[in-house]
C-alpha cells in the first residue's frame, strides 16, 4: 500500500490516531494541521514551579483502553485526579455534601431510557422521534419532583457533559451521550468515573509524541484546508495555498469545521445538513491558582456543584510535585456567553464570587487566575464537542460516519463509544483508518 497516500485532515487526537493507523499499515500520510500545534481540543500550559495546566481536555478514566494504551505506548504515565475529602453541593442556597435523593432518582431514570438507545444508531431507539423533538429541560420540567431538581440536574448533565443549556439539547442527544459514556455515574464520577485520571505533563504531551512517532514530514503545521475535489480516481487537498493529492481524505476535525471547507462536488444535502446542525457546545473553564490548596485542611475535595450562579461546578486541579492548590471552574450554556460578553474586571469579579460562594472567603484571593476562550479559537470555535440539535438526530444522524466517496469522517464526535471524549477522538480515527485501509485493498 506504500503507493497510495492518504491525506489526513487535523492533528488533534482522531486525526493522529487515524494517521499513526495508516502509516502502520504502510500507507503514505500527510497530516495537514490549521493551528501551529499538534493537539487539537487539548492545550497544556506549562508553569515555572513544573507544574502544568490543561487548558482543554484533560481527563481520562475506566474503559478508555486506548487512551490508557497510548500513554504506556509513548512512555508516559498518569496519576489519579485529586478528590479526597468531601464534595460540596450548593442547593436551594445551603451547602450539602450530597445532592439530595431526588437527583439520584432522577438520573437513574435517565440511565434507564439511555440501555434503550443504541450508541452506534440512535435513531432506531423505539421512542427516538419523540425524545429527538423534546429538550431535555423540557422532560425534566415535566419528570423531575420539583423545579430545584430539574434546574440542579440540566445544569448537571447538559451542561457538564455537553457544554449546553438543558434548552438547547435533545433528550435523544442526551440519551446518545449517556449510552456512549457508560450512564451517568460513569460520566460524572472522578474515582471510577470519565475524570479519575490525568496525564503526567498534560494530554498535549502525549500528542506531540504520537505526532514525533510519525515519518518524518508527515505533519504540516500552518495548514488550513481549505478545498476537497474529490473523484473516483481519488482526492486532491487545496491547504495553506498548496495542493496536495491522494487516494484518500479522513477529515478528521468537528462537523461543524468540517462544513466550512469546500468540496468539489458539494456534499450531499444531508451530509451538508448534519454540519449546519452539528453546533460546538458552549463552555468557559478558568483556572484560579491559590499559594497552597486551602481546601483540603477543611476535608473538602475541591468537588463542587450547584444549581444557581455563572459557575456550575469546580474540580481540584492541582498537580502532584507543585505546592501550588489550582481549582478549575466550569460555566456553560448562557452563563458561559453572559461570562463572555463582560469587560475583563467584570468577568474575574463574578468568578471570584462565584468561587467564594462555594469554596469560602479563601478563595476570593487567587495568585494567577488563567482562562482560555475555546469558542474563540478560530479552529475549535467551541467545546466540548458538536452534538445535534433538537429534531436532528433521526433525519441526519445517520450521515455522521458513512464515507462520501473517497471522503471519510472521523472526530471524537463521530465515535460510538466515548463520544466527546479523547477515549472517542481514538476511537474514530483507527475506525476510519481501517475504514481507508479496505477501500484501498
């Protein structure tokens, strides 16, 4: 197969994957990358006390076998998630260290309609027409006990694993997420759950090593696609003003990004119309870094969630070998764009008050406070991930991962198990690489 390049559209972890796959097939690659990183939704911030920040992504947990193979292949290792202690729960104005029984209930019947949905077809679920048209805000206003519980867990749930408002997402959408994931305590928890544990030096490492392990100018940096032309005779890949020409593409980047580039012929209209309804989610995570973690003394975790305010909910991030305590803070939906449109001052003010709120008068008095703005991102414009909105699912979910010609899609979004996720970026590269692999013979 030495013969047949294929062209491998973004470096971040699916696009890596899918050329680390080829390449050991043999196959000639050429990763065209827009930013001038490798990496993708992860961005690590290195700090002068050797700790790090993760700017991005940063977590991975039980069942993501690929992610844990990755780290071992490359010679890296991980450590648990710092959670010792007790969570903090802000509810109807008191400070629990559990959410109340009701949001318990609530999620297991979520978990119970979520066995009925098939991760790699959601539109064939029983009830998928109904759930695909109803918002989950809407569902819980008319399940959950009372309003307090609903508002508690669509903050929760829509927002902490789909960066949205509980307004703007489907109940299938959720479903979908809640089946690929493993329920909702796979999703949510930090020891045994999706946050257990993270990369020593940050997951950007562990990309920049996969990317070094390819041949040597397989990577080109600075390189925003910007045409396929695509025929049956094979693919010719118009980026950063240079063609390049293959047997193949794996356009391995959001739906959303994918729908900017040009394709010769267009995309057919269904496959066009995924990408115009495959929005990026909406998230702002801010870092405030603190002289020490004050927290702990207290038997707090540095867990903490609540059903009120800008912030939804925060983690201890601190890292082991750093003095240094680093609580992360997580707003999403309307409360992240209401975040984005304040002045500076402004916007540090209400996390500063949002973080007091939940962790005391300690934490007004950050040393360093560090967010970084994915929707700003020209090539990420959002995080999480993109996820279909309300009424899409059973027209265009089924145009997610079939190939269009010698056009093959990957991104964790396209991902059947661990969608949203590193775990799921993996996932759906190696599938669209052997995916290549058969066309190719």
């Amino acid at each position: 197969m030495a013969g047949d390049r294929v062209i491998v559209v973004g470096a971040g972890f699916s696009g890596l994957a899918a050329a680390s796959a080829l390449a050991g097939a043999g196959v000639e690659v050429q990763v065209l990358e827009a930013r001038d990183r490798v990496g993708g939704r992860t961005l690590t911030r290195r700090l002068p006390d050797g700790g790090w920040l993760d700017l991005g992504a940063q977590w991975i947990g039980p069942t993501q076998d690929r992610m844990y193979a990755l780290v071992a292949a490359h010679g890296l290792t991980t450590f648990p998630s710092p959670a010792v202690g007790r969570p903090t729960v802000c509810w109807a104005g008191r400070r629990l260290d559990t959410a109340p029984e009701s949001a318990g209930q609530v999620f297991a019947t979520l978990d119970g309609l979520a066995a009925q949905v098939d991760p790699a077809a959601p539109w064939r679920a029983a009830r998928a027409a109904e759930w695909d048209r109803l918002t989950l805000g809407g569902w819980l206003d008319a399940t959950a006990p009372d309003p307090g519980t609903a508002r508690y867990v669509g903050r929760l749930l829509a927002g902490g694993l789909l960066a949205a408002g509980a307004d703007e997402v489907s109940l299938l959408q959720l479903l979908f997420y809640l089946a690929a994931g493993g329920g909702t305590g796979s999703l949510l928890e930090m020891a045994g759950g999706a946050q257990q544990d993270r990369i020593v030096g940050g997951p950007a490492t562990l990309a920049e090593r996969m990317a070094a392990a390819l041949p040597a100018g397989s990577v080109r940096l600075d390189h925003p696609v910007e045409e396929i032309a695509h025929d049956g005779t094979g693919v010719r890949v118009r980026a950063g003003g240079e063609p390049h020409i293959g047997a193949a593409v794996v356009v391995a980047v959001a739906p959303a990004l994918a729908g900017r580039i040009r394709y010769a012929p267009p995309l057919p209209a269904l496959r066009d119309g995924l990408t115009q309804r495959m929005p990026m989610g909406s998230a702002f995570k801010v870092h405030a870094r603190y002289p020490e973690p004050f927290w702990r003394p207290d038997g707090r975790s540095g867990v903490a969630t609540t059903d009120a305010g800008p912030v939804t909910e925060t983690v201890d991030n601190s890292v082991p070998g750093s003095p240094t305590g680093v609580l992360t803070a997580f707003s999403y939906g309307d409360e992240a764009r209401q975040l984005r449109r304040l002045p500076v001052a402004a916007r540090r003010a209400a996390l500063l008050d949002a973080l007091v709120a939940l962790h005391g008068p300690a934490a007004a008095r950050p040393a360093d406070l560090v967010e970084y703005d994915w929707s700003a991102d020209p090539w990420t414009r959002g995080c999480f991930c993109g996820m279909l909105t309300p009424g899409s699912w059973c027209d265009y979910g089924p145009q997610l991962r079939p190939p269009v010609g010698r056009v093959h899609w990957a991104g964790t979004e396209t991902a059947t198990r661990w969608s949203g996720y590193l775990e799921g970026a993996v996932a759906a590269g190696e599938r669209a690489a052997a995916e290549v692999i058969a066309a190719l013979g």
